[in-house]
C-alpha cells in the first residue's frame, strides 16, 4: 500500500475530482483532490491508493517505474492501478 | 558489491560509498535508523550494508503499517462480519495478517465476505452496489494513506452513504519516532526520514528531533544513491558538529507538505488520547480516529466492539525486531515456523517487514549459495 505508481495525466474527468492516466498503456481512472492546483493532461504524477499524492517530472517517473522493477513491485503496482474500480465515483 | 552493476550509475553509488568511508570516524559506531518500510526494503534489495564501513549500521524502523498493528485490531473488525454480516474490505497486505482465528484471507476461503480492494474510494463503491449491507473499510497506513481514507469518508458524507464506515488504524510517525527516542533501549545516533510520508507532512514536524535531540535527520528517496547520498548528508552533519533536519528527496518532498491533503486530514480526523503499536506499546497522540462530525461513519462510533488485546506467541520476538534489539535472523521463529508463506507475526508478511525483506534478500540468497 506504500507502493508509488507513477502515471501521466491524459484527461481531466467533467465534474471535477477524477482524471485519466495512463502507464504502460494501461489507462486508468484516479481521484485528482490531493493536489493544487489540479494536474494538467501531459503532466506526471505519483499515484498511493488510488490518488494523485504529488506531481514529478518525466525523468522522475521513468526513475519511479525503473525502482519499481528493480524492486519486483512493477508487476503488483500495475496489477493495482489495474485493481481501481471507482471511475463511476 | 554485488548489485552494483545494475545501478543505474554505478559509478555515482561508488562515489558515494568512498565518501561516507571518508567521513565515518573509524573511532565510533553510528546507529542510523530508516524509518521508512520501504526504504528498509531497499537497503535489502540492494545489500546496502555491503556498501558501508562495518561501523555504519542500519537499524530497521517502525514504519511498516501492517507490521505496528496489534493483532487484535484484526480480530475486533472481523467480528463485524460474523456479528453484523458486514462486508469487510481492506488493502492487500491487511489481507495476510494473522488474527486470532486466522488471517482475513483464511476467513475468506472459509466463506466470510471479505474483499480486497487498491483504494478506499472501491470500497465506497462497494458500499453503494450493495445497499443493503453494512461495508467496513479497514484503514491502515501512516499519512501517507490517511489523506486518501479522509476524502473517501468526505465523499461518503456528500453522498449521505449510510451503509458504510470507517475502521480507523491510520497511525502518525512522529511520536513513534519520539518513543523511539525515549526508549531506555534504543540508542540511536541519526535518522533516514520516510519519503512519502514527508510529501505529505513536510520536513518541519522533524525538527524536534534535531532540536531537542540533537540527532540528524535526512529525508531520503528510495533510489540505493539516494539511500547512499542521504548517509554521506548524515556523516557530514556529524563532521561539523550539527543536528539539523535536511532534505535528500526534494525534487518530490516540499519543505510544508501537501497542504490539501493536511487540510483533508485535519477536517475528518483527530489524534486519539493513545494508541497501542504492536511491539512498542501504547503511544499517546499516535493515531488517528474520526472526528465527532463524522460518527455516522465510524465503525468503531457506530458498533458496539470489545477491544480485544491479543498477545503475540510467545517464541515470536517481533517487539524486538521492531525495536531494532534484535535483527530478524536472530528471533527463534524466523526462518522456520515464520515464513513469508506461513507469518507469524506481521513483520514476515509486508514486503516493507524487516523480517520478509531480510528472508527475501539475505536469507535466500544465503540458502542459493551453498
């Protein structure tokens, strides 16, 4: 539940709360409340438990994603963004 | 230096194991605390310690939510589900703690309604597909998964969800870092500071540390030169006779937090009176229990529930390991009766353990050898 998932924001949700993201092709939806100002498409952000916690740079991210397989947890920080069920609310 | 090679400049981790060999005085030993989980996990992956001087020695911090659980919170939120028909959810690592009549993933198989879930908001999404039961989320984590469970349970008020609460076992880090510091057994010199945890706290709450203390504090990213870079910060405050609170990971770590998400905080939640850490005991003002406004949503509030205390086995040393007495080899279960496959005790189920990360990395790598 520590695991940080970097993801690239594609979309904002209408309504606010919600954006698109997108990692290794896998587009899922996150809750967006935790930053100020709200994240723009293009912009990456790390991701705890399903919320946008803070945003990083691109070179950050690829950093995040390689420290994530070097540690083994690649494999369980997709199966987790791929685990969010909430795009209805 | 075994894990050199794929680092991703091996180089720069070169550099900077000659440089805290530079600065440690050969005439003293260091005891630097990471306080993280996840950092302790990376000092293992990485063998860390292959890259230090023999007198730097990392001690493993309380920093690992599942590991500082009592087992009894298990055993108190699963009676729901036999007294209320609840619908219990929880992340996964909850999912393989021991309780007293089992772990909830045993429960499961043996046909209680207990569902993982990635976010809090799935499990209010639960709540709302299943209107006509009661859904229990089981909250754990320090502040850096607190913010997440306090704007799901502001999400639930704004939808008036009736169906749903809250367990709260979401604890703080700086008063365990402070009985740390006040433990009789603990001798400490300097301290690695969590890096998502501080994205969400900032870097001031440590200031005591050094201020009251005169201990260093260097927040750290989780990259090996991160880990590295943050030791060599710590050696030279030793150096200049300092003690301040320093930022390794500021390129994801602001000086004063997340203001958003203290403000979340700060709206749903309040410290409890006290709160009891598996292996440190009860720490007053460490944990985080609903504020009165939202009492509808709290489990604990809303059901009647016996605290339940449950000792850990006897032969389990887990206070110890947690403690940094004693390193996870040198408990008598670890390795045998306590695996990753079958834990005893929680420090062996965490990725983030002490006791997993050191039979992942040490042990079997030990076992492949001979």
């Amino acid at each position: 539940m520590c695991l940080a998932i970097p993801g690239q924001i594609v979309e904002l949700v209408p309504g606010g709360h919600l954006a698109t993201v997108e990692v290794s092709k896998v587009r899922r939806t996150i809750n967006v409340d935790l930053l100020e100002p709200t994240p723009e498409p293009g912009e990456w952000v790390l991701i705890h438990v399903g919320f946008a916690m803070s945003r990083i740079s691109d070179a950050q991210a690829a950093e995040q994603l390689r420290l994530l397989a070097m540690l083994g947890e690649d494999a369980q920080a997709m199966e987790e963004l791929e685990g969010y069920r909430f795009e209805n609310g | 230096m075994k894990f050199v090679d794929e680092f991703r400049d091996p180089r720069l981790i070169r550099q900077a194991s000659d440089e805290i060999r530079r600065l440690a005085d050969p005439s003293r030993h260091y005891r630097i605390m990471e306080v993280c989980g996840g950092h302790t996990h990376a000092i293992y992956r990485f063998a860390l310690a292959d890259l230090l001087p023999p007198n730097i020695e990392l001690v493993h911090g309380p920093g690992c939510p599942v590991c500082v659980l009592p087992m009894g919170r298990i055993d108190e939120a699963l009676s729901l589900v036999d007294e209320q028909q609840a619908i219990f959810t929880t992340f996964g690592d909850v999912m393989r703690v021991p309780g007293r009549h089992g772990s909830p993933l045993e429960r499961k198989a043996r046909g209680a309604d207990i569902r993982m879930v990635y976010s809090p908001l799935d499990a209010l999404k639960i709540a709302r597909e299943h209107p006509d039961r009661h859904v229990v989320f089981f909250a754990i984590g320090f502040e850096t998964t607190a913010p997440s469970t306090a704007l799901t349970l502001k999400r639930a008020r704004q939808l008036g969800v009736s169906n749903f609460s809250v367990f709260s076992n979401h604890v703080t880090i700086v008063p365990a870092i402070r009985a740390i510091l006040d433990s009789p057994d603990m001798r400490l010199d300097a301290f690695i500071g969590p890096g998502h945890v501080s994205t969400v706290i900032g870097a001031r709450p440590y200031s005591f540390i050094a201020r009251d203390y005169a201990k260093p504090v260097v927040i750290s990213g989780f990259e090996p030169i991160d880990l590295l870079q943050s030791i060599v910060m710590i050696l030279r405050q030793f150096r200049d006779h300092r003690a301040d609170v320093e930022n390794q990971y500021q390129r994801t770590v602001p000086w004063e937090g997340n203001l958003p998400a203290l403000r979340a905080l700060a709206e749903v939640f309040e410290l409890r009176p006290y709160f009891e850490w598996r292996g440190l005991g009860f720490i007053s003002q460490s944990a985080l229990k609903l504020r009165r406004d939202y009492a509808p949503w709290d489990t604990e509030a809303r059901f009647e529930m016996a605290a339940v205390r449950v000792t850990d086995p006897n032969a389990a040393q887990c206070g110890e390991v947690l403690k940094g007495v004693l390193k996870p080899h040198q408990c008598k279960l670890f390795g045998r009766e306590c695996t990753p496959e079958r834990p005893v005790g929680a420090l062996m189920v965490s990725s983030e353990g002490a006791c997993a990360a050191y039979f992942n990395y040490v042990h079997r790598r030990a076992a492949a050898a001979v």
